[in-house]
C-alpha cells in the first residue's frame, strides 16, 4: 500500500465524556488514545492511514466498534483483558477527569500477535508510526526496539512519538524522526530546563543516541527541529486555544502525512506544526480539516537560530541521515 501509513496503537481507549448544553447533560463515547488521534488526523489530511491496535472484553468491544464507525481502517488483534478508559467532565468548561481505568496487560501470546501484525501492516506502508500506551504495563517497552529496527532494516520509514523507557527502547532501534515535547524531556531528566540551550543539548543528545531528525513541541512557544545537525524555530500565528490536549499528536500525523506523499522534511515540519496549532482551536482531539490547514500552512515559518555548541556525540554512520531520510521518503 504505497504513499500509506500505518500507526502502531498497541491499546486505544475508550474515552468517555460529560458536556452540558443548557440546562442538559450530554455524554460523548469516542475511541481516543494517542495512536486514534494520530490516525484520524492523518486521515483527515487525506492519507490512507492503517491502525495497528489490539482490543478484548466490553471496553474493547465498544473502541473497536467506534473506531470502524468513524471509518479508520482497523487491523486487529484480540485480547483476554479489557482496553483502557476514562471518564472526563467537562460541564464547567475544563477538562476534570472523574476516573481512569488502566489497560489489560498483554500476555506473552498477545504480544507475538500483536508485533506480527504490526510487522505485516508496516513492510506495505511507505510511513510507519510508533505511538505509546496510556499505561506502562499493557506492553514491554522493548517491543518498540525490536519493531523500530525490523522495519526500518525493511525500507519503512518511522516516526516515534514516544517518553520515558518507551522513547529509550525505540532510539535503541533507531529512528528517521521523533517528535517529543519539552514537557517530556523534563520530565524524564534529558533536559537541565526549558531554555533553549538545554533542550537543544537535550536535542543533540536524542540525535546521538539515534533519531535522525528531531521534532520539539514547546506548548505554546515555538517549535523546534533539529534537522542536519542544524536548529531552526518553528514560527505561526497564536491562537486561542479551546483544547491545548492533541496538538502534539497533530503534529506527528502532519509529519507522517507528507512524508508518506514523498514530501521533505521542511514542509513536513510545516505541515504538522499547522496541523497542531488549528487542532488547540477545536474540541475534537485529532481533528480538522485538511483544506483549513492547507491555507494554514501559509503563515507558518521556519527560522534559522544561532549555532549552538553541540553535546554528546552525533550519530554513528549506521543510523539514518537527514539527507537519507530525504531520499528514501521520495522513491516511488
């Protein structure tokens, strides 16, 4: 399947909200988790887009079912345990969360299962995507490793979009791009702080360690992208936000969605930084309109930043380089 994607979604969850519109309650039931919103915003923006995900019990009944329903291409693998899910409220106009439920832990069984699928999906798409799990427990981070060299070994190009031991496992593999946010590396102590020195030593060291191109998400500050050992901002209009939650996954389907069409890197930066910016502006995570980012696209600049001295080391010449990258993502 050519000019495709496929988005690794080890266990969407069922995502379940309270609304309220004028004096009456509304509760919304959607498929959600990071690889759905991934998926659906790569479809909006007119990509075939494969989800690779595994459900079991009622609450994966009830996600598979949603998700065929709003017309994602599914390819599943059952389970003996349930998928996640959680209860928002949202009647004051924020996002309070009532309760969370964590996903079933795959057996050893469900994991073959699953890695074979994904495997399969993967070698006939020309973009592979590797999104995490809302729970650490539901797979084994080294899963991540394994799918990130085997399909890479087989010509696919893959993004990650992932933290902590997750982000580890996969940069062991290596990857053609990771898009990460500040708030992340921070978090997981690969960055000193959120000034622009530290995360771009944070960004160096990421390079080093085996992601070819790096994408940095800064809430609602410029992005930043470490292309060829070279730092450039990500510069747009601001906007009021409505829900600042899916920008970054908008962002990854944006990169995915051009490099699957054989788009560069630089318009693939673009492309994902408009998508996340109009996604802030909706209630729907993962959602827009691929002629409103089209126009979008437009006001989005990339500037060049000053040199800085880099950290560690840069990448041995085993893994993927950005001038690869561009090749590899315009064969035919």
């Amino acid at each position: 399947m050519p000019d495709s994607v496929m988005v690794f979604a080890p266990s969407p969850q069922l995502t379940v909200t309270i609304e309220k519109t004028g004096d009456d309650d509304e509760i919304h039931l959607h498929a959600g988790g990071q690889g759905v919103w991934v998926a659906r915003m790569i479809r909006s923006l007119g990509v075939p887009v494969r989800l690779v995900s595994a459900f079991g019990d009622e609450t994966g009944h009830v996600v598979r079912t949603l998700i065929t329903a709003e017309g994602l291409e599914l390819a599943a693998t059952d389970t003996t345990g349930g998928n996640g899910a959680y209860v928002h409220d949202r009647r004051d106009g924020q996002r309070n969360e009532l309760a969370q439920a964590p996903g079933h832990t795959l057996t050893r069984h469900e994991q073959d299962e699953l890695y074979g699928l994904a495997l399969a999906e993967g070698l006939r798409a020309r973009v592979c995507v590797l999104a995490g799990v809302a729970d650490p427990r539901v797979l084994p981070p080294d899963t991540y490793r394994r799918l990130a060299i085997d399909l890479r070994r087989n010509g696919a190009l893959v993004i990650a979009d992932l933290s902590g031991d997750y982000l580890d496992a996969a940069l062991a593999g290596g990857l053609d791009v990771l898009k990460v946010s500040h708030e992340e590396l921070l978090h997981d102590g690969r960055a000193a702080d959120d000034s622009t020195p530290a995360l771009l030593a944070a960004m160096r060291q990421l390079q080093a360690e085996g992601a070819a191109a790096i994408v940095l998400s800064r809430a609602d500050l410029p992005a930043l992208t470490l292309l060829d050992h070279h730092l450039l901002e990500v510069r747009l209009p601001r906007l009021e936000p409505a829900d600042h939650r899916g920008a970054g996954d908008s962002m990854t389907a944006g990169l995915a969605a051009v490099l699957a069409q054989g788009g560069d890197m630089r318009t693939a930066v673009r492309t994902g930084a408009a998508a996340g910016a109009l996604n802030v502006t909706r209630h729907g995570l993962g959602t827009g309109r691929a002629d409103a980012i089209n126009r979008f696209l437009d006001t989005v600049q990339l500037r060049d930043l000053p040199d800085e001295p880099a950290t560690g080391h840069h990448p041995d010449s085993g893994r993927t380089t950005p001038q690869e990258l561009a090749g590899k993502v315009k064969k035919a």
